[in-house]
C-alpha cells in the first residue's frame, strides 16, 4: 500500500499485530512514511556501494509531503552522483 496524499498518510494505520511498518511514496522513489506506534516520520532509502540505507528525514508532520519529494529526490541524486550523504 503506498500513498499521493498528505490526507492518505494521514490514514495510514500499520497492520495488526506489528508495532512498526513502512508506507511507501507512490510519486518518488525511495521515500517512505514509518509508522512506529502513533509516531510518523519520512524516510528516505538510498544505496551506498550496494547496501541499501535510510535517512531519516523528520517527523511527517512537521515536514509537508512536496518538501519531503523534495529533499529525497536531492539526496538520491548525490547518492547516485558517487556521494556519500552525511
């Protein structure tokens, strides 16, 4: 299940039984909503030398979803541009 919206994070609810779960971003590849109890933040994931990585963007409130595409599609691009991002 993957989202467009800031109203469809909103309604995310992770599945029963786990405490944790990502949703992932249906317009920018790499970025995701976790969810960990009521807590939600943007994740972006990255490759570095072929191990898969993740940066923590903020909590997603605090951080509007077109930012959010932004800053994941700058980070994936140093990425992919030979930097390794701090």
């Amino acid at each position: 299940m993957g989202f467009r919206t800031q109203a469809e994070v909103n309604k995310l609810t992770a599945p029963e039984g786990k405490a944790d779960a990502y949703f992932w971003d249906d317009e920018q590849p790499g970025l995701s909503v976790r969810l960990k109890g009521k807590a939600r933040s943007r994740v972006v994931w990255y490759q570095v030398n072929g191990k898969r990585r993740k940066w923590t963007l903020g909590a997603a409130a605090g951080l509007p979803l077109k930012e959010a595409r932004q800053r994941a599609r700058a980070h994936r691009g140093r990425c992919e541009g030979g930097q390794r991002p701090a």
